[in-house]
C-alpha cells in the first residue's frame, strides 16, 4: 500500500513535459503506459498528437491500449482517424476493445459506420465494445445498425438487435419484428428482449405470435412473454391467460405468461371489462 502510495505521488508531481518525455523515450513500457494513463487524466489536449503517434507506433500493445484510452478520455476530434485505424487494424485485441471505447466517446457520423463494421469483428469482446459504443453515441447510429440486421454473420445481427432496443428509437420496431423470424435463436432472443425495451404497442401482435408458436424455442418465447409484460398492452391478457390456463402445470414459459398477465393487468384494470366491478368489490372487503 505505502508502495502505491508512493507511486501516486510520484507522478502527481511530475511535469506534463516529464511525463511526455517518458512517453516517447522510455525503455519501460510501464513507465509509457503509465505516462500515457496519467495524461489521459490530467486533460491537456497538447498530449493528443504524442499520444496519437504511441498509438500507431509503440511495439507493447499495453502502451498502445493505454494511449487509446486517453485519447478517448482527451476527447479530442483529431484523434477520430488514428483510433478507427486501430479499430480496424490493431492486432491486439485488447487495443482494438479500447479504441472501440474511445470512439464511443468521441462520437460523430464518422465513427459509426467503423463501429458497425466492427461488429463482425473476429473476437466477442470487440463486437460487444463496438455495440455499446453505438448505443452511447445515440440516434445516428441507428440506420446503420438497422442496415446491419441483414448481415450475413449472426454476431453482427444479434449485436446489432441488441443495440437498437438500447437506443429507444421506434423507428427500430419494424426491422426488430423483421428479426423474430431470422434463422439463429440468439438473435430471435434479443429480438423479443429488444422490442420489449422500446415498449410501443406495435409489437405487441408479432410478440403474441411468438408466444403461441408451440414449435419456438422455449427461451425465445419466454422472452415474448416477459416482452408483452414490458409492454403493457391489454390485447395480450386473453393470448396469455389461454397460454396459463391450458398448461397441466406452469413452466419457465407459462410463469413467464403469468407475471406478464399481472403486470399488464395492474396498469389497465380500470379499462379491462369487469375488473373495475372485482376491484371495487376486493376493496370493500377490505373495509
């Protein structure tokens, strides 16, 4: 602890140019990484080109992820071109996660097609990174990752699907719909997860459907069910009390229908035929 305390002090009480000066030219590639973290830090966008040429030249990949994360933390726009090279190019995978960050943080239109495309990068990490650096940079992102729902590699599309729920633009409802039919299960679950995330009542029959097809996946209608709740919409009450009251006994699925049927009838009793009259009657009980 008294080690690390010692450090902190260390680099609090050296010089921005001392610590540029290590950057460049020390033998140390921690003593580099550890410049690169603490200029990120301290916010001086005079360290974004030092920064930016560690990035396309230090041989330690450490160094180089450090340097990506500052530059996204500098947010300096200048820094948009080097990053998506590293994105694209940098054969660390670590590297490529935190410039997939930083570019999420620096936003524009320019980063977002090098984010999608990064969806069909070859490592999980990276495509998930690229993801949710879409979703934080907002409502561009949401053509291109729409126009992704049709790629031909099954991570892009359920990375994709799963983007556009985070994003809450209704505009997504249709092509999500689009994707409860697509051939992989995964991206059918985060199709049902997504469209019950944006909560437009649209979906509500193709969820529906999805719920009774008895030759679905239990997971992805389940999904429908949990969606249909989020939902709130009273065309799915008589869909899921059929599903509840034809089960010998209650199931993922079915237990899914029935915390659904509670919630949709919790915000609309009060237009639901009848319930007004049993509410009433529940309450006087009471008294």
């Amino acid at each position: 602890m008294a080690t690390q305390t010692s450090v902190k002090k260390t680099q609090a009480t050296k010089t921005f140019e001392e610590l540029l000066e290590e950057l460049m030219n020390s033998p140390s590639e921690k003593i580099r990484y550890n410049a690169a973290r603490v200029l990120g830090e301290l916010g001086d966008t005079n360290a974004v080109e030092p920064l930016i040429d560690v990035l396309k030249n230090d041989k330690n990949g450490s160094v180089r992820l450090y340097a990506a994360r500052a530059l996204g933390e500098l947010g300096d726009p200048s820094a948009t071109m080097p990053l998506i090279e590293s994105l694209q190019e940098d054969r660390n995978v670590d590297v490529r996660v935190r410039a997939a960050r930083a570019l999420g943080r620096l936003g524009g239109e320019e980063v977002v097609l090098p984010l999608v495309e990064a969806l069909s990068d070859n490592n999980s990490q990276v495509c998930m990174t690229a993801a949710d650096a879409l979703v934080e940079i907002g409502d561009i992102a949401v053509g291109p990752l729409t126009k992704s729902l049709k790629h031909d590699k099954v991570n892009v599309r359920c990375d994709a699907t799963r983007a556009l729920g985070e994003l809450g633009d209704a505009t997504a409802v249709p092509p999500l719909i689009e994707m409860l039919s697509d051939e992989w299960v995964n991206v059918r679950i985060y199709a049902v997860q997504s469209l019950g995330k944006l909560g437009e009542a649209m979906a509500t029959p193709a969820l529906i459907g999805v719920l009774q097809n008895t030759e679905e996946n239990d997971l992805v209608r389940a999904g429908a069910g949990a969606a249909l709740g989020l939902l709130k919409d009273p065309r799915a009450l008589l869909p899921l009390r059929e599903l509840i009251m034809q089960a010998d006994e209650l199931g993922e699925i079915e237990d899914t229908a029935l915390k659904a049927y509670k919630m949709i009838m919790a915000a609309n009793w009060q237009s639901v035929p009848g319930a007004t009259a049993n509410k009433k009657s529940q309450q006087a009980k009471k008294v």
